[in-house]
C-alpha cells in the first residue's frame, strides 16, 4: 500500500507540474485605446507631411500619390486592426 501511495504522489506531482509548465502563454491584446491611438497619430503624421510636401512643391501629383500610399498604409497597419 505503501508504494502504491508514493507511486500516485508522484504521478499526481508530474500531472500537476505539467499543467503548469505546458500552459499556453497569455496572449497580450491590444486595448482599443491604443489601436485608436496609433491610428489617429499615424493620420495626423501624414498629415503634416502632406502639408510639408506642398509648401516644398506646391500642387503637385507626386504629393498626392504619396498621401494616398501614406493613407492606405496607415489604414492597414493601425486602423483596421
């Protein structure tokens, strides 16, 4: 009886090890805040390099073909996550 006693602890002690060193990590989500945080920064930097663009070329296409590249990249980094 004795032995049949130590065997179960031990089995029990490995079962109970094994569930916590095999757990599967906690994954981290990310909070809305931070997600509409970055979109709206990732915006507004495209913003004001727009703006830098035009007041160094004035109305010209190659400042709007970036804005709209800068735009999508932003949607699809930050703001449709």
């Amino acid at each position: 009886m004795r032995r049949f006693v130590s065997s179960l602890s031990a089995a029990l002690l490995f079962v109970a090890m094994a569930l916590v060193l095999f757990q599967p990590y906690p994954a981290r989500t990310a909070r809305a805040a931070d997600i509409n945080e970055r979109c709206s920064a990732c915006l507004q930097r495209t913003e004001a390099h727009y703006e830098r663009c035009q007041a160094q070329f004035g109305f010209d296409t190659r400042c709007d073909e970036q804005f709209n590249r800068d735009i999508v990249n932003c949607y699809r980094q930050f703001c449709e996550q």
